[in-house]
C-alpha cells in the first residue's frame, strides 16, 4: 500500500503543469564608486627633540639610579638608566629607539653580587622543662548491678514450606522429512 502511494505522489508531480513562471534576467547591480563629500587632511606630526637628565645617590638609604635621554627631530631616541641592585651591583642599560629598528638595549653588570654572610643568632630561648604531673587520688563510687531479669518470650512457631520436587520430560523428536 505505501508503495501505492509512493508511486501516485512521483507521477502526479511528473504530470503536474508548470505553474510558476521562469524569472526575468536582472543584470547584476552595481554600486557606484565612492567619493567622499570631501578630502580628509592629512597631517604630518613632527618630533619635537628633547634632552634630560637626572640623578638620585643617597648613602642613608642606599638609593643609586640615575636617567638621562636624548631625542632629536627625526624621532630617534638614545638614553641610558642606571640602579643600584639589592645584591650590591650596578644595572646600566644604554638604549636606542626609533620608528624603524624599534627598541634596543644593551645591559650591562658592574661590581659583584655580595649577599651577607649568615649569622646564627646571638640570643637563645629559654628552655622550660613540663612540670611533673601527679593525677589526684580518687576512687570512682561502685554501684551494685541491677536486677533485670528479661521476660521468657516462646519462640515462635515457624514451618518451612515443602516444596515438591520438579518433574522433567524428556522431549520427543520426530524427524520431519
């Protein structure tokens, strides 16, 4: 029966009549080439050179850094930084920057790392020893057992099912020719 009606539905659309009809060839459209209302300015920015320089050296404090920089008109840049590390050396990096190579640094160490030297401390802690303990004399109060006697309850009459045992036959086999 499905097939029936598999067959039906393919030849009523095969013999159907065409009820669309075909669209009409549109040319592709075209947008038109963009033209700003009017001309962005262009700017050129130009790099306005400068120079510094500056120090801080504070024995108190241990404070050794220091920067100086020098840029010119063209935006090459060329400086160099100095500080004082914890471990007692100097870190100097000179370095150059521009639009072109980017940023480059060389560093460099004076001096050599010094850590202190350990020193086990000069104060000692008191040592303490526990005082002895001695657990106070005390005897627990005894109490005489209680008379329970629990009450006589019969077992209860139980009776397992007898189940009788299964029967098997054996089967007959006929040959079928």
């Amino acid at each position: 029966m499905k097939a029936f009606i598999v067959c039906a539905l393919i030849a009523a659309t095969f013999a159907a009549p065409q009820q669309y009809a075909k669209p009409e060839y549109k040319p592709e459209y075209k947008p038109a080439e963009y033209k700003p209302a009017y001309k962005a300015a262009e700017y050129k920015y130009d790099y306005a050179p400068y120079q510094f320089a500056w120090a801080v050296k504070d024995d108190y404090t241990y404070n050794d850094y220091a920067h100086e920089q020098v840029t010119d008109d063209k935006g090459y840049t060329k400086g160099s930084y100095r500080v004082l590390l914890p471990d007692g050396r100097v870190q100097t990096v000179t370095y150059t920057a521009d639009a072109y190579s980017g940023y480059n640094a060389d560093v460099q160490y004076t001096g050599e790392a010094k850590y202190p030297e350990y020193k086990a401390p000069a104060y000692k802690a008191p040592s303490y020893s526990a005082p002895e303990y001695k657990a106070p004399a005390y005897k627990a109060p005894t109490y005489p057992a209680p008379a329970y006697k629990a009450p006589a309850y019969p077992a209860p009459a139980y009776k397992a099912p007898a189940y009788p045992a299964p029967e098997y036959k054996q089967p007959s086999y006929k040959p079928t020719y």
